[in-house]
C-alpha cells in the first residue's frame, strides 16, 4: 500500500498539501541564497520546501500514484473516493 504521506528533506509531508514542484533547479544569484541549485515544492499557506532531484522525482512519482489511485487502501469505516 502507498503512502499519502512523502519524505520532503527530513518531514513526513501529506500529498494534498503539494501545490506545484519546480521544474528546474533555483537559480536567484544573490550571495547569501541557501537554495541555490535545490528544488521548490511548493505547499498550502505559501510555504516552501527546497529539495535534490532525486527527492523531486520521488514527489512526483508518489503524486502520480495517488492521482491515479494505485495501491491506496480505504480507510475502515469511510467511504471510498469516488
């Protein structure tokens, strides 16, 4: 069974909070950037998280998988999604 949950940098973050992923790594050009080279996913309230590619990929993968429904259980006494 899948997770609805994704491991972004060290937190257990839920997929419906994901608004959008960067596409290509930041690039600002100011000196004291910490973000420098790293990926965006962007979450609810405005919040960021800065990931490496490799976590990016996983996100969207875990994303696609529950987009389409693969491997997700229901939960014991909830209706299924339709």
């Amino acid at each position: 069974m899948s997770s609805l949950f994704c491991i972004i940098d060290d937190k257990h973050v839920p997929l419906y909070r994901i608004l959008w992923i960067s596409d290509v790594p930041h690039f600002c050009g100011a000196e004291d950037c910490l973000c420098e080279g790293q990926y965006e996913v962007r979450l609810e309230q405005g919040e960021s998280l800065w990931t490496n590619r490799e976590e990016r990929d996983t996100v969207i993968a875990a994303l696609e998988r529950w987009h389409a429904g693969d491997d997700f259980d229901d939960v014991e006494g909830e209706e299924p999604w339709a």
